[in-house]
C-alpha cells in the first residue's frame, strides 16, 4: 500500500506540475530557474545536487547513443508541433492583417460571411449616405459595395481536370482607397464595364493562366487577365473584376453581397453602427474589418492547432518512453555511484534533482534542434487551403513566431521533466544496501 501512494502522489504532482506549466509565462519560469540556481548555489544541499548533476553530466560521452535516442525524439515531437502550430498562426496572421481599425464592412442581418450576404440595391444606396464615413477629393463617401462568387480555375501541378475554387470579387472605384496596402506589380488595373481581371500574387502561385495577356473563362465567359497585384494579406488569393461586370455574369443582378466603407474617425465606429441600425430601411450587421476577419480564423485556426497537438501527444508518448528508457538504464548503470553518495551524506532530494536537471538537459536540447529545424523548414512556408467562409483557397506563410517556438520548447521540457521524475526518485529510494549489491 505504501508504494501505491507513492506511486499515485507522484501521478499527482506530475498532473499538477504539467498543468501548472502549461499556464506558465516565460518570465515565471525564468523566476524559477534563478530561485533554483540561487539555492543550488547558497544551500548545501543545492551544492550537493550540483555536484552529483556535474558527475552525471560528465559520463554522458560515454551514454551518447542513449542520450541522442532522447535528444532526436523530443526533437522530432517539437519539431512537428511547431510546424502544425506555425500553419494556424500563419493562417490566422494573413487574416488578421486583412482588417484595420478604420473600415467596416456591411452586410445583411444575420451573416457570418460575405458569401452568405446578399444587400439589395436600396440598401447599396443608403449604407454609404449614413454620417461617419470618409471622403475623397470630390467630396464622395469612399465606399465600395463588394460581390463575392466562387470561380474554378486549373490548379498549378494539377492534371489536366483538376481544378480549384478562386474567389472572385467584383469591385467598385473605392476599392483600393479603402486598401492603402493594395498596389498592382504587374500589368495594369481592369477598365470599369469590360470583362478584365486583375489578380492577386498568391492565386497567381496557386492556378494556372493568370499571368497578364492571358485568357481564361470564368461563367461561360471569357476573361482577360490584365494586372497583378498585392496588398500583403488574404486578398492577395483572390481575383478582381469591375462589380457590374461580374453581377452581370453570374446574374446576381444590381444585389451585392456587402458594403466596406473607410470611416472618417476609427472612434466612430460605435455611432457608425448606431446609425445603420437606427435607420428603418435597413437590416444590416456592421463589423470592423479587424473583428470580421478574426472571427474569419478562428474555426480553421482551432482545428490546426487542435490537430498538431493530437500529433504532438502521440509523439510525445513515443519520446516519453524513450526517456524514461534511457534515465531508468542511466540510473541503473550508476546504481553504485548514487549509493556510495548517500552513503558519505548525500540526502535523497539532491540526487532527485540531479537526475532531473540532467534529462531536463538532453530535452531542452531536443527542444531548442526541434524548432530551429522547424523554423529553417516552414518559416515563410507557403501553402494553401479552403477558407472558413470562404468560397476559394487562401494561400498564406507559415509563421514560426517566437511564442510558437517557446510552446515547443515547454512541451520538450514537460516530457523531460516526467521522463526524469520517476527514475530519480527509484535512484533516490533504492535501499543503499541493495544498490551496492548491484552489478
């Protein structure tokens, strides 16, 4: 029975330890890593647990293929969780950079996206007439009602019958006043009323055809493309055309599917909102670019994250064994060494420590060759996927962001930390005797 409590207390403190550390910010545990170098230095039991941590350390050559099967797999866990981290943070980060404090977007009560918005002509009509929003030169409100289609288009790569869905958005003049980030790189801008397109940098890397001059068939139509451009974020997936133009394509008519308007002040947004809901020929939603976007990752977002951390646990428990191999053998080959030590005075908690310090040691190892490999590999990594409330793919860069990095390296030391716990305190309750005796 007594075994078994201590078996279940340790199954304790670890659960309580990891959950505390998965919460930890990184100037805690640099608070943790001082107090813990303080009493190493100014207690003797620190100064014992730094002596028998040095003996430790100074046989790993003679461990080293042990050692490296530890340092490889927790580098493998790290660096595949850093990448699957890397791709939501990239996602999210080119949406989030779509938005900006000063433009709303406009769209029929109710909808979660533009491609579920459908605004009449009544509405197009009285949303840029509403007190808030910025002009131009002329003294016009600098709004752009927005229609949004889905088109398919030949996949780079692809066989001759696969194709993918590009978003198509068919835009008014105040469209790049609204987007200071826009600028075409190539070719020129469509002219209003003809069936010209310009397209973004990243559906240019994605579908076949979309360089400038060529000629590609969108509704049954056919289309010239005529410019390339880029604006830094999301809609730099997508392929632009005159509004009239495509409505009358795909026969949506005078409706489009929202309104993104400038507002003369970024604080007016609350009066903004107040006045579209006030007036009763409206039924409308306002949000600001910022918001609307965000909400756009969030589901995506999730389920990349939730994915890579599924990978990462089965992984980890793979690693987990590993390490738990290698100390307990590591233990077991010093069995002597740890009794004679607390033979001559050596308390239990000092070479508890040691051990822990030193598996800690190979983890963070393996943690730190994790995720420089996974930054060398994915950083700027481009891919692509389908949307959340989107109709076409969106193509973006892998972010290896300096949080992203430090979740890798706490994961590394979390499997280093329970892979060393149980083989340090079997070192450190194993009869004196009995270890001794051992061969």
């Amino acid at each position: 029975m007594k075994e078994f409590g201590v078996g279940m207390a340790l199954c304790v403190t670890v659960g309580v330890c990891l959950t505390a550390w998965t919460m930890m910010p990184p100037i805690a545990v640099l608070v943790l890593v001082v107090l813990l170098a303080l009493w190493m230095a100014l207690t003797r039991r620190g100064r014992q647990a730094a002596s028998v941590a040095s003996v430790g350390l100074s046989t790993l050559r003679a461990r080293l293929g042990s050692s490296a099967v530890v340092v490889v797999g927790i580098a493998g866990v790290v660096g595949v969780l850093v990448a699957m981290l890397a791709m939501g943070e990239g996602y999210a980060e080119t949406l989030r950079k779509t938005g900006s404090p000063d433009t709303v977007i406009v769209m029929r009560g109710g909808s979660a996206s533009e491609v579920m918005s459908v605004l009449d002509r009544d509405s197009l009509v009285v949303i840029p007439q509403t007190a808030g929003i910025a002009r131009d030169a002329k003294g016009d409100p600098i709004a752009s009602p927005e229609l949004v289609v889905a088109a398919n288009l030949p996949v780079k790569g692809g066989g001759p019958d696969d194709e993918g869905s590009v978003q198509l958005r068919g835009v008014g003049d105040k469209a790049t006043l609204i987007r200071p980030n826009f600028r075409i790189i190539e070719g020129r801008n469509f002219n209003p009323g003809m069936r010209e397109l310009i397209v973004g940098k990243g559906a240019q890397r994605q579908f076949v055809g979309l360089e400038p001059g060529h000629k590609i068939r969108l509704g049954n139509q056919e289309w010239t493309v005529v410019g390339v451009f880029s604006s830094g974020d999301a809609l730099d997936s997508e392929v632009w055309g005159d509004a009239a133009v495509v409505a009358d394509t795909y026969r949506r008519g005078s409706s489009r599917a929202s309104v993104t308007v400038k507002l003369a002040d970024p604080k007016g947004f609350d009066a903004f909102k107040s006045a579209l809901a006030a007036d009763p020929r409206l039924k409308v939603d306002a949000e600001s670019t910022i918001e609307y976007f965000s909400k756009q990752s969030e589901g995506t977002t999730k389920m990349i994250k939730g994915i890579g951390i599924a990978v990462g646990l089965i992984m980890a428990i793979g690693a987990l064994f590993g390490a738990l191999n290698t100390m307990f053998a590591a233990v077991a080959s010093r069995a002597r060494e740890i009794a004679t030590l607390r033979a001559i005075g050596f308390r239990g908690l000092p070479v508890v420590v040691a051990i822990m310090l030193e598996t800690m040691l190979l983890a963070l190892i393996g943690g730190l060759l994790g995720g420089v490999i996974a930054w060398a590999i994915f950083n700027n990594f481009t891919a692509s996927t389908l949307a959340q409330g989107s109709v076409g793919q969106l193509t973006f860069a892998f972010r290896v962001s300096p949080e992203v990095l430090w979740t890798g390296v706490k994961w590394a030391l979390a499997i280093g930390f329970v892979g060393g716990l149980f083989p340090a305190v079997r070192a450190a309750r194993l009869p004196v005797t009995t270890a001794l005796r051992e061969l």
